[in-house]
C-alpha cells in the first residue's frame, strides 16, 4: 500500500519544484509548463494512492463471494500494472525538468539571474524587517530590566544569555534596548552587534563586527577568511569587557563557527543571543534564557495608536474600533506595527475605522502586510522536511483552539506522518514507540517558537498547545495550495480538493452536496450537533469517504446506526459518539472490521460491553471509551461529588457507574500487542481475569471504575491486585471510586510512574503508605475523597515522587529523607 509518507515525499518534491522554479525571469510561458508538471506529479501520487487503497476496499467488499483467489490475482495485476504506468511518468516527469531543462527554456544564466534576484529579494526582507523591529515597542521595560540583570549578575566568566520568541515578537527590538541602555554601555566599555540572520555568512558578519571595533581599516580590510578575520576579532576585544550581541541565530553551526572570536578573560563579558529555537540556547550553554511574552490587550492598543497617532492622544470616539483591531493582531508587536502602519495612512474618523475593524483579514492581506507573514513564513521555510506536514496540519484546529497534545500525536500518526524506520531502526529492544517520536516533534515546534504551551502535564510534557493566529493563516495557505488541507464550513465534497478537510461550521453541520470525497481526512469543529437522518451527513460519508484515514466526529452526536462504517477499512483515527447503548453496539460491531484502526475515541451515556472480536484488530493502540457522568434533564453537565454513587438534587441526576465491560476472552488464543491505552473499563473478576493473563504485554495506561454491586464489600482490592500483577510496562494508572487498594507493594508493576485515584470516597493511609513503597512513581494525584487516619512517610518513602496533589484535609507527616525529589505539592499541610 502507499503510505501517506510517500505521498508527503511527492508533495514536498512539487514544492521544491515551484519554489525554486516558479520566480525564474524570462520563462513566464515555461513557468506554466513547470507548475503544470508540478500539480501532476502531485496528483498522480494522490491517484497511485486511491488506486491501492479503492483496490484493497473492493477485496474487502468481495471476500464472502467464491473464487476470491482467482479474483484477488487478476485484480492485483491490473493494479500492478496502473502503479508501474504511473511510476514511470513520474521518473519521465522529473528527467524531463531536471535533467532536460532545455525543454523549458531553462539555462544556466537563468539560474544565474535567479540567484542575483533571490539575494536582492533576502536583502530587501532584512532592510524591512529591520525597519519594522526595531521600532519602540511598549511594554518592554520589565522585560529589559530582567534581562540587564542577568547580563550584570553571574561569576566573572564569559557567559551567554538568550531571548528567545517566535518571529516578529520584538526580540531584536529587546535586544536593541538593551544595547542601547546607559547601564549597559557604562557596564561593557565595548559593544559590538552582529546581525546574523537565516541568510548567514560568517565572512560578511566578522567583518561587521571588526567595523565596530575602532580598527584602522588596514588593518582588516584586506582579510577574506574567517581564520584571519575571527584571530583579528580575538586580538581586539583580547583584555576588554564586552558585550556582543548576535542577532537572529537560527543553527547551532553559527555559534561553533564565532564562538572562538570572543576572549574569555574571566572580566565578566557577556554574549547576548536573540533566537527562535530554544535548542541554540542549551546547545550554547546559556545562564539564562527569557522566553518574551506576547503583549496584552492593554499594551497592544498603547502600540497601536502610538503608531497611528505618534503618542497623541486618540479620540475617545474612535477607541473601541481601534483596540478590536489591536486584538486581532494577537498580541504580536509586528503585526500590531504593520497594521497600525496601514490605518495611519487612513481618514481618522469612526466610519473609516469602522469600515477597516470589519475587514481585517482583508486588510491581513494586502501587499503591504506581506512582511508580516514572510518573516513568519522564515521559520516555516527552515523546518525539516519531516516536520513541516506537522506544523501545517495544526492549520485543521479554528482560532484559538486549545489542542489536546495527546490527540495531535495521534492524527499525526494516523496520518503517516511519523516516519516507520525512526521507530525500529534501533532494533526490537531499543526502538522507540512512534508516541514518544511524535512527542518529540512536538517540543520541537515549540522550541522552534511555532507552537505555543497552553498547559502542562505534571511531568512538564505538553498536555494542550495552541499555535498563532498568523501562524494558523500561513498553515491554511500553504495546504491549500498544495491540496494539503484545507478549511471549509459546510460538508460539502464539490467544493473541497485538498487531501484532508477540517469542517469549522456554525449552527448546525451542513450535508454534503457531493458523494466522492478527494479528502482522506474529515475533522469536524463547531457546535453540538445529533445527526438523526442519514441525510444529515451519514450517508455521504458512507458513500463518498470509503478511502478514509481519519474520521474525528467531534461534536457530532450520531443518533442513527452507522450504517457502512464498516467498509471504512482504512479508516486509523476515529472519534465518534453515540447517543444510546445500542448505537454505541452498532458502532462497536462495525469498528471490528477495520482493521487498520489505531485510535478509538466512543463517547456514549450508558454502558456497553466491548465484543471480544475488537481485539483482533492487531493494529489498535488506543481505546479510550468516555461516559457521561451526569445527565440533566434535557442538558449535559459535569459536577463531581465525591464518595456517592447516585444523588438527585435541583433537578440533576448523578450517575457514576457508567463504564465498559471486558468481553468474554478465550484466554491464550489472543493477545493485543500493540494496545497502549485502555480507558474507563469495570474492574471485577473478568477484567482482573484477562488482564493477569497477559493479553495486554505492552499496555503504557489503564483507567479502571469500580462497578456498583450488591456485595457489601466488593472484593475489589482482590481484582486490583490481580489486575496489575502482569503489566510490566503500565506507566499511567487512574482508578475511579476504588478505595480497596492492595497492600503489597509487589503487586504494582515497578513500571509505573503516574497513579491517580479520584473519587473514592474514603481511604485507608496504610495504602498511601504502600504506594510510598513503589521505586519509580513520580506522580500521585488523590482527588474526590478523604483519607483515614494520618499518613506518616519516613525516610526513603516514595523515593522519586515529584508531584503530590491531595484534595484532602488529613495531616501528612513527612520526616527527613521522605519525598526527596518532591517539586510540586499542592497541600501546605503536609510539611517535615
């Protein structure tokens, strides 16, 4: 089959071609030609991919009738033979524009002219990006105080301090303060600013920086390598207490390049970095690095009318209009100045105002904001080739969407973008799973200052993350010119010809007018919507998205039984949710078929019980099945009231029993190798049952509730210890309601890192005191209860604990060497 990987190789091959291609002068006509070529290849690798994917879909659909062998061998030929017919345009097409450029009229002066042209098009972004960023920005004082501080503080050693930002954020126009303060020149007798850049050249920088030295100009004029130029820089500043600002570094090369030019006489001479990555500042071994904020409403209205108004005051009536148009610019200094720049040159009345603050986004893009998005577009551009469908898929989330990271690695994985050889090319015992490679994707846009943090985990890993709405525009451009992604309002396939679909609607989701969808991605964004008629949408999903890969049903509440989700065979990711047990069963039995499915989100309100046939799909990692625990009378609502398992008051009935049963397993004949996540599953004999027979060998988390039963004392504490004994690789473990905690230590795997219990009502503190036992628990987390008796933690307990969070009043005693790597805990009354 081809997997999307390749087909991302193809789009990155198209781009390539039209970068470098489409801007080369004298060649209007040709450049069509190219362009053509380029959109081909494009399709024809979408097109090789349907074929295999149609194919695979038609055996599927013909596996029940006789002769399937005899079927299956001439299909399988013809389909041989369209992929090799296509295989060889694709060689024919690449021959023919790399290696035949005379087809097109393409010579070696072009390429020449071109490179002339491409120099003089980075010197203009540099001339204009200085102009822009070295405006005043406001609300920079606090952020240069705390950076001064940092230069003036420290031991004597040559040390290195970062301001780090994603492009446009005011770090050059920070460090150009900085530069500039009294304090500092009285600080640092010499100054000297190196402007570095993506474009950069270590010959062109030395030479500015021995510009600024005071040097008689023999002395260096006539120097061409950077040897010379780097031992002429050395001697100069050799003795003298400096400071030495470097500019935009983008790579770790620069600094091994220039780092020997500057003397470390233990005088306390600093460097000052300005970044986008935040790896530059480990790899340089930095004191201190200030991430720089974005600026709030309040500073970016005081930037806006100082732009527009040079610090006059703005007319009362014109204030509102101004400060919406402020907020739409998200807190970035350099769009604020770039727009505030545009309305300047505008009639200051209310109607005018009025008339721009309703068509911002126009406004966004006009010629004269393009420098906005090019100095943005450079940290895009500098990506690697494996991590730029990454970044351009955050484009599927609306505006302001806080991102689940955990759910992102996830599509991103269902989409092919993690690269199979990185997770097995280190061999069986040590390969990593493709979760912790798509994590690691992850801190790598945020270090690159193209993501941002909304929230962490309590092991500091990124739990939600939200990207720039400037950003999002660039994401939503470049998809949508290479049929990546694109963002619709209605469902509707005549109108959509990109690869993946995100439906950002309003109101309720509009049906689609077409029943063959391009797209092999359908995420759906908008408000609560049940879907009671199959003409509400089902059915053309069912008709025209048989070649699916992801089908995440967000808000979309599917009152129907989902018919022909079955033949959704290549369908990897999908969320849906089901408004009764028997639309949850419906969607159940038609999920075993899919074969290719990894991830599983069922949001249902009642219990259901997992058939055993879901089992056998060997390709499933993540199954997490999510309940209401309240149901309104005509609303959903949550409100957690610990300890009490149904109570009726003003007007809300609370259930706390809804999970899934275990299916009957015939133990020994099946086991899940791939399973990861198992959510929200009754933990009683049968569940204790499978898993202590190791049908799940590589399970990473597990959510068990305990189910409501006549029992006075439901054997719980039994099943749990059971349930535990063989997950040898369980690093997350939630436990909803269960207050029976087994009390030997050895009967939690040693793998785990994390336990949440919540909602347990009452619980014994010779249980904590087990898990204080546990060599590698970092994370504990009780929540929805209380605790009898006081918990006493004595030297060596809970050796690696780092977070501790206890919703509880009951005294804590921790005594010297208990607890040692605590960092976090959110109850003061738990004290040596």
């Amino acid at each position: 089959m081809v997997d999307s990987v390749d087909t991302i190789a193809w789009q990155n091959l198209s781009r390539l071609l039209a970068n470098e291609l489409i801007s080369l002068p004298g060649v209007n006509d040709q450049t069509r030609s190219v362009r053509e070529a380029v959109n081909h290849s494009r399709d024809m690798a979408y097109t090789a991919e349907d074929i295999v994917d149609t194919y695979a879909v038609n055996v599927n659909m013909h596996r029940s009738r006789n002769m399937l062998v005899k079927y299956f061998h001439s299909r399988n030929q013809v389909v041989n033979r369209k992929l090799i017919a296509m295989m060889s345009g694709v060689r024919e097409l690449y021959e023919k524009t790399y290696k035949n450029n005379s087809i097109y009229g393409i010579h070696q002066g072009d390429f020449e002219c071109y490179t002339r042209n491409k120099e003089f098009a980075k010197d203009s972004l540099i001339v204009k990006r200085r102009d822009v960023e070295e405006e005043e920005v406001v609300g920079m004082v606090r952020d240069s105080n705390e950076v001064i501080s940092q230069l003036e503080g420290g031991d004597l050693s040559r040390g290195v301090v970062c301001i780090l930002g994603m492009g446009g954020l005011g770090k050059t126009t920070l460090a150009r303060k900085i530069y500039n303060n009294n304090k500092i020149k009285s600080m640092f007798p010499c100054c000297v600013w190196g402007f570095v850049s993506n474009y950069y050249s270590a010959q062109e920088l030395l030479m500015s920086i021995l510009k600024l030295l005071d040097l008689p100009e023999e002395e260096y004029k006539y120097l061409t390598n950077p040897e010379q130029m780097k031992r002429k820089v050395r001697e100069s500043m050799s003795g003298k207490k400096y400071l030495v600002v470097l500019d935009d570094i983008w790579y770790t090369q620069v600094w091994d390049e220039l780092h020997e030019a500057f003397p470390d006489d233990n005088n306390g001479s600093r460097i000052l970095i300005t970044i986008r990555m935040e790896n530059i500042s480990r790899y340089t071994n930095a004191t201190f690095t200030y991430r720089l904020p974005f600026l709030d409403e309040t500073q970016s209205w005081e930037l806006f009318y100082n732009k527009v108004f040079c610090k006059a005051r703005c007319p009362p009536e014109l204030e509102p209009a101004g400060k919406e148009m402020a907020k739409a610019c998200k807190g970035l200094p350099l769009a604020i100045v770039v727009f505030a720049g545009m309305v300047a040159k505008k009639e200051k009345s209310l109607r005018e105002w009025d008339r721009i603050k309703n068509n911002v986004s126009w406004y966004h893009t006009r010629e004269d904001y393009r420098i906005v998005t090019d100095i943005l577009k450079l940290s895009y551009d500098s990506l690697p080739q494996i991590l730029k469908p990454c970044f351009l898929y955050l484009g599927v989330y609306p505006e302001d969407y806080e991102i689940p990271a955990r759910t992102l690695c996830q599509l991103w994985i269902a989409e092919g973008f993690i690269q199979a050889r990185e997770a097995t090319e280190a061999g069986p015992s040590n390969s990593q799973e493709v979760e912790d490679i798509a994590e690691m994707y992850l801190d790598n846009l945020v270090e690159r200052s193209l993501v941002q943090v909304a929230s962490k985990r309590s092991d500091e890993g990124v739990k939600t993350c939200r990207v720039h709405a400037l950003l999002r525009e660039i994401c939503i451009s470049e998809s949508k010119e290479n049929k990546f992604m694109e963002v619709c309002e209605e469902l509707d396939a005549n109108r959509c010809n990109s690869r993946r679909v995100s439906l950002q609607y309003k109101g309720e989701c509009l049906p689609t007018t077409g029943d063959k969808w391009l797209a092999r991605s359908l995420l759906f964004f908008g408000e609560e919507t049940p879907w009671e008629r199959e003409s509400q949408g089902w059915k053309q999903i069912r008709n025209g998205f048989k070649l699916g890969r992801v089908l995440d049903m967000n808000q979309v509440s599917l009152c129907l039984s989902p018919r022909g989700l079955k033949t959704l065979i290549h369908l990897r990711f999908l969320k849906v949710t089901a408004s009764s047990t028997r639309i949850g069963n419906d969607v159940l039995a038609s999920v075993c078929n899919l074969w290719n499915l990894e991830t599983l989100y069922l949001w249902i309100t009642e219990d259901i019980t997992l058939p055993s046939k879901i089992w056998k799909l060997k390709s499933l990692r993540h199954l997490y099945l999510n309940f209401a625990d309240i149901i309104l009378r005509g609303l959903s609502q949550r409100v957690p009231m610990p300890g009490m398992e149904m109570v009726e008051r003003a007007n809300t009935l609370q259930v706390w029993s809804r999970a899934a049963s275990m299916s009957r397993m015939k133990i020994g004949e099946t086991k899940v190798e791939n399973l990861q996540t198992l959510n929200n599953i009754y933990l009683n004999a049968r569940t204790a049952s499978v898993l202590n027979k190791g049908m799940f060998p590589n399970l990473t988390k597990l959510t068990l509730r305990r189910e409501l039963t006549d029992l006075p004392e439901p054997p719980e504490k039994e099943f749990l210890g059971n349930s535990l004994r063989c997950l040898n690789k369980l690093r997350t473990l939630k436990l909803l309601r269960i207050a029976k905690l087994p009390l030997d230590p050895n009967a939690y795997p040693t793998s785990l890192t994390k336990i949440t219990i919540a909602y347990f009502g009452l619980l014994h503190a010779r249980m904590i005191k087990t898990l204080g036992q546990l060599a590698n628990l970092r994370t504990l987390k009780l929540v929805g209860g209380s605790i009898i008796g006081d918990v006493d933690c004595v030297a060596g307990d809970f050796p690696q604990l780092q977070v501790l969070h206890v919703s509880d009043s009951c005294r804590w005693k921790k005594e010297e060497g208990a607890m040692p790597q605590l960092r976090y805990c959110n109850n003061p009354r738990i004290h040596d």
